[in-house]
C-alpha cells in the first residue's frame, strides 16, 4: 500500500514538472513577431437598398503578420473633390474594436450621407488603429499564475514569469485615394517639417512648464496647470473636424515607426 502511494506521489510530482517545462518553452520569449497590417486603396461604390443606392467607400484590411489583431477605424474623413465640401461619412461600427486573425482580411465598406459630385470621386483619408493580440496560451497562464503575485507579495519574493515580459505592439495605419500626406496638405495645409517643428516646441514648452511648477510652493496645486485639448470651445463644428483631423495627422507622423507598449496585466 505504501509503495502504490509513492508511485502516485512520483508520477504526479513527474508530470508537475513536465508541465512546468512544456509552459516555459512554449511560453519563452522569441524574437520580437510584428504584426504587419495592409489597407487597399479606398474605393467609391454603391451599395442596392430597399430605397435605391447607397454611395460608399470600400476599404480591404489585410493581417499579413504573424499574430492576431483587434483594429478601429477612429477617424475617417470624405470631401468633395472641387469644393473641398465636407461629405457626412457613417465610421464602420463606430469606432468599436474589430478582430483581425493572421493571414485574414476583412472588408470595411463606409456609408456617405451625402452622394458625391457625379462622375467625379470624392477625396478620401482614414485611420486605421491596431493592436496586437495576446494569444490564449498565454492569457491562460497568466491567469493561472495569478496567487503566485500574492504570495509573493506576502512572503516577499519577487515573481517574473517570462510570459509577463512580452510587449505587446500597437500601431497606425493611413489610407486615402490621394496619398495620405497630400490629403491633409491640400484640405489643411498640415506639412510634416511644420508638425515637427510644432512638436520640438511643444516639448520645450512642457519641459519649462515642469520647471516652473518644481519651483512652486507647496500651497499651489499642481492641476493648475492642467489643459484641455481636442474639444473645440463653444461646440464649434467646424473647428472640431480641424482639431480632429490635426490629431490624425499627429498620428500619421508617428505613425512610421511601431511602437510596442506595455504589457498588459
């Protein structure tokens, strides 16, 4: 009897350590695998309704990556081609976030409120945000090597499994019938050497505002200095499209690099 327990007690602290060895290697960090997100160039279409045809802007958005994606289409802007006037659009979904599987595409088709000039296709940009996945493997380890957090909080140890570790990548994508950059140059006039100016002076204004608010006294809160940007003042519509459209030209000039963030937890 005592030997048939052993054997229990062996066999069970074998596969222990066997699962432990298979989670690790399957869960040891690689080399960094960027997703790599495609957008097709936008197309005018027409859609048959109940009540005739429905003018749209049909988009194809391509996972050539190694890994899967959740993307959002957050900004997206349709004007007409001799006026500039601006087109109401419908964003797909709304802005909510879309599943995107490697080697998977998708078709993203925009409503307009407005049909545009005949025979002459309207201007078109939009935004693309994506961010990478975390697979189920390792969002069922992480779960399960939740307690291990408290009790190393408890007995004081510190606990870094190598799954905790893995950035996870986000990044932005930019489509337009025109090219992006000669879009917001010719409806805006935005530039990128004048972004880049604009930022570097930004960054000095932020680092001399930190200044003076380290020289402060104690009895001045530091929200004092707090700002608000990307709401235009008294509802301005107008302006709202500007303000909208400059954050996705910030966006664009960022965007030409990925940039991973932080694991999530």
């Amino acid at each position: 009897m005592k030997g048939r327990k052993l054997f229990w007690i062996a066999l069970g602290c074998t596969c222990g350590l066997a699962l432990v060895f298979l989670l690790r290697q399957a869960l040891r960090p690689g080399p960094p695998a960027i997703p790599q997100i495609f957008v097709s160039q936008p197309a005018l279409a027409h859609q048959r309704t109940g009540e005739g045809t429905q003018p749209t802007i049909a988009l194809v958005i391509s996972n050539a990556g190694p890994g899967d994606v959740d993307f959002c289409v957050p900004w997206i802007e349709t004007r007409n081609a001799t006026n500039l006037h601006l087109l109401p659009a419908k964003p797909p979904r709304r802005g909510r976030s879309m599943p995107l599987f490697a080697g998977c595409a998708t078709n993203v088709v925009i409503e307009l409120g407005t049909a545009p000039e005949p025979g002459i296709e309207p201007l078109f940009c939009g935004q693309v945000h994506w961010q990478q996945r975390e697979s189920k493997l390792r969002g069922w380890a992480r779960q399960i090597d939740q307690p291990l957090y408290w009790l190393g909080a408890w007995f004081d140890f510190n606990w870094n499994p190598p799954w905790r570790n893995k950035p996870f990548y986000t990044g932005e994508v930019f489509a337009s019938n025109v090219g992006t950059a000669a879009y917001f140059n010719r409806v805006y006039g935005f530039t990128r050497e004048r972004w880049l100016e604009e930022e570097q002076a930004r960054k000095q204004r932020e680092a001399k505002e930190q200044e003076e608010r380290a020289r402060l006294p104690d009895s001045v809160q530091p929200g004092t200095f707090m700002r608000r940007f990307g709401i235009a003042p008294g509802g301005d519509a107008e302006e709202q499209v500007r303000l909208d459209a400059a954050a996705a030209f910030a966006d664009f000039c960022r965007s030409f690099t990925n940039a991973p963030v932080s694991p999530r937890r």
